[in-house]
C-alpha cells in the first residue's frame, strides 16, 4: 500500500529537507517589500503536508509570527486560497471547508456531498475531531441544522464513519441488491432510509457485489436507476457514493471537470480537490480526466486560470511535458 500510494501521489516530502533555511526564504518571501510570490509556490507545493506543518513551526520561534497570518496579509483571491489551504493538515483543511459551507447564507451542499462521500472512516474521525477543536461546535450538529430531509439524514449516517471495511458476502449482496431495487420502485420514507443504510455501512468490497446484483436483477445500472427514482440533494449524494464506490479517483476527476466546464470554473472546488488529494490519488484522479474527457487536467487549468493562482495549481498537479 505505502509504494503504491506513492505513486498516486503528486506530492512527496522533500529530500535535504531543511525547515530552519525553508522558514528563512519564506520570511524574506513574506517580509519583504515585495512579497515574492514565485518563492512561495517553490516552497510550498514542494514540501509535503507534514513538511509544512515543520517549516511553519520554525517559521513562529524564528519571527514570533503565525506564517498562516502572514500568508493571508500578504496574499489575495484564489492564489491566497491556496497558499493557506496547503498549510492546514488535512483533517482540518476539511473541517474548515465544511465550515465555510455551512456558515454564514446558504449552504454549499456540493461541498457536504463531495467531503462526505469520498472519506475513509479514520478520515472521518479525525475530521470530527478537528472541527470539534477548531470552531467549538459539533459537526453533526451542525449538519443537522443546515440541512435537511433524508439528505441530511443520509449526511449524517456518513460522517459518523461506521462503514464496514473490507468485508463482502456474496449471498447477503442479491438481499440487499433486492432491498435498493425494492427502494428504487417504491420510494416511501422507510424505503429511503433502507437504501442510505446500504450505501452508507457496508463495504466497499460489499457494495461493489450488491451493484453487480442490482444490475442482473433491474437491467439497470444503479446510477441511472437512483438518477431516474429520486432527485435534488438526496439523488447527488447517493450518485456520489455510488461513484466513489466505483472508482474514487474518477469520481474526483467527474467533479473537476464539472467544476471547471459547468460552473465556468468553481475555483474553491478546483483548490480543495487538488489540495485534499495531492498526497493521496491527484496522480490517478489526473489519469482519470485525460481518459475520460480527452484533454489533461494540466490543459483545462491553464485555459481557466491565470497568473501566479495557475502556477500554484499546476505545481501542485506536478504535470508532464506532455500534459502541456
């Protein structure tokens, strides 16, 4: 697992690692007249999370100040964005990102269905944990206050992080395949909550079996089945764990790509999906959007984004000659 995540990966920690000389050139970067922004992507999104997290460190007992403070004076728009976002450790990147889709007027549901479908249970965990300690509320809570209807519920069964790992059994896969199918024809409430209790605990190695089931009994793919049966936030997110259960990296290349062409590009999904899994699949998830959508991820940023916000984007992706 480790060498293969590696090479998923699009960020490695750095060789001759040197926090002290890092935490120096980006003082010099930050404090001088002219903030050097060149100076900071060459740091920044070469250095691996755990990296930065030491470099940031160094940064505070060599100058007394809080390099994400710094950051956030000196930057601005979407090159700020992710000059910070890079900075947070990954459990609290997504909390604050679900934070900030929940908070103020309305509510970023796509934000909720994006983090909340594709997450580990540790992932989960830790990230309760961080949102707990960083704005003193609960996350549940506050889903629950934001949202609503078997979407939240569905959200809610999600974040607690139960899903079973690793386990399949086949026979059980046709009871549960004929319970989706079942949810799909009849639709009431009770049916709802029985097809996001699948979706939501079982396996991913289970699930894979029930949909190969769902298909032999139905005729139909169980995408287009909860596409035709149900809609708004709810059909989203089942879609959504559907997706992930399938091929994760795909489904985040699914939403880059709506990002950048639906919306005329949704720059804070674009940063969050690069940043979030820069150290997991953006290798894959960059393989992925190439097969799928015929140009490289590499090519749609360029075309989208500009000055030293494309630079950071594109350093983060780490392209080839021949993404150009």
């Amino acid at each position: 697992i480790f060498c293969n995540s590696y090479r998923i990966r699009t960020i490695f920690p750095a060789p001759n690692f040197n926090p002290i000389m890092d935490a120096q050139m980006l003082g010099g970067a930050l404090q001088g007249f002219y903030c050097d922004k060149d100076m900071l992507i060459n740091i920044l999104t070469q250095r691996c999370n755990a990296q930065r997290l030491m470099i940031a460190e160094a940064y505070q007992s060599m100058y007394g100040r809080d390099l994400i403070g710094d950051l956030k004076e000196q930057l601005s728009d979407h090159f700020k964005d992710v000059m910070v976002g890079l900075m947070y450790p990954p459990p609290l990147y997504d909390a604050h990102e679900l934070w900030h889709a929940m908070k103020g007027v309305g509510t970023d549901e796509n934000c909720l269905i994006e983090i909340l479908a594709s997450r580990t249970n540790g992932e989960l965990f830790q990230m309760r944990e961080a949102y707990c300690l960083q704005y003193s509320n609960n996350l549940q809570e506050d889903i629950y206050s934001e949202t609503s209807g078997h979407f939240r519920d569905t959200l809610l069964n999600l974040v607690q992080g139960t899903r079973e790992e690793g386990y399949a059994d086949p026979a059980m896969a046709a009871q549960d395949a004929m319970v989706l199918w079942e949810a799909c024809q009849q639709k009431t409430g009770e049916h709802k909550t029985m097809l996001q209790m699948i979706l939501c605990n079982k396996s991913y190695q289970q699930l894979w079996l029930v949909f190969q089931e769902f298909q032999n009994i139905s005729g139909q793919d169980m995408v287009d089945a909860i596409n035709e049966c149900y809609d708004g936030y709810f059909q989203e997110l089942l879609v959504a764990i559907v997706l992930c259960v399938r091929d994760k990296p795909a489904y985040f290349a699914y939403r880059l790509y709506s990002a950048i062409h639906d919306f005329g590009f949704h720059n804070k999904t674009v940063i969050r999906i690069i940043i979030a899994r820069s150290e997991i699949d953006l290798l894959t998830i960059r393989k992925r959007y190439k097969e799928r959508y015929g140009k490289s991820l590499f090519h749609d940023i360029r075309n989208f984004a500009s000055g030293h916000y494309e630079k950071a984007l594109l350093a983060i992706c780490a392209g080839d000659a021949e993404d150009y």
